[in-house]
C-alpha cells in the first residue's frame, strides 16, 4: 500500500531530518554514503524517534491498513530506503517471500510513505496493480524452511555478528 500526502509539510521535514542524520550510517554492501545506491536504515535508530510517530500514528495510514488487514495492526518494522542521486533503481521484484516469518503465515503488509516527491531526477515508485498475486503456490503441507541448506563457505558471520547457521 502507498500512502501519499498523509503528513504536513513540518512532520515531513523532521522525519527527512531524522533519516538524514542517519543516512551516512545506513546499511549498503560495498558503498560508502553518498555514493549512488540505495540505502537502508531500519531498527532501532528510527524507531525510537519522536518524529516516527507523526506518521506510525497517523489516523489515515492506521485506518487503511486496519481495513485492508480486516484486524487491529501493529507496526513490526520502520524502514527508511534512501536513493541517492544517480542510483538507477531497484527494479520489479515481489517482496513476498515464504521463508521469512512476515511472509509465510502472518496477516501483513507494507505500508510505504514517500518522503519526497518521484518525479524526473528522483525517478518513479511503481507498483504494478495485482503483482501481490503473483508469488508462487506453495504445496500447503511443505515446511516454512523447507529451502535447500547453504553452504558452510556462504554462510560467513552478517556485519551484526549473528551467524546464520545457529
């Protein structure tokens, strides 16, 4: 779901603020900020931020993904996805994936708010009408991880210290 013009001009301004204080820590293999790419702060760096609920609590967000959900939402992530000039996009993809928790049994959805407006030199935010039906069936008796196992030399310790194979 996209949500356009949902917040005035000021609550937009402190939250740009907010992501651009953190933009240069942002997660992004192999680059260094600014260069051309995308970018992605998340956790708790935004989440606990005071500007983060001019939009987590705003009535005409709430109230749409409560309809589409059909039940009571609560917010599981914030993300915010910087593109900086030159970056050429990140193309079509499906962000379902049954593996992941939020993609194989919860009730969920994105709710994604611009913070600036697409347009020529920013580039356009696409959404294809019906492409959230377009994930693959999935035989209903197959277990949520049954994926093949990576191998030992792919599964190196992640930049936060988790190791994938515990």
């Amino acid at each position: 779901m996209v949500v356009r013009g949902v917040s005035s001009q000021g609550e937009t301004r402190k939250l740009r603020e907010v992501v651009a204080k953190h933009a240069p820590d942002a997660y992004t293999p192999n680059l260094e900020y600014p260069q051309p790419g995308k970018y992605t702060i998340s956790g708790h760096q935004l989440a606990l931020h005071p500007a983060l609920a001019a939009i987590a609590e705003n009535p005409a967000i709430v109230d749409r993904v409560e309809a589409l959900l059909g039940q009571v939402a609560h917010l599981s992530a914030f993300v915010a996805y910087i593109r900086t000039p030159g970056n050429k996009g990140g193309g079509a993809h499906n962000d379902y994936k049954r593996w992941r928790p939020v993609g194989s049994s919860m009730n969920w959805l994105f709710a994604i708010v611009p913070l600036t407006d697409f347009d020529a030199e920013y580039g356009p935010l696409l959404v294809s009408p019906g492409s959230h039906k377009l994930y693959r069936l999935v035989d209903p008796a197959a277990r949520i991880l049954d994926v093949a196992k990576p191998d030992r030399e792919q599964a190196e310790p992640r930049p936060n210290g988790l190791d994938p194979t515990h």
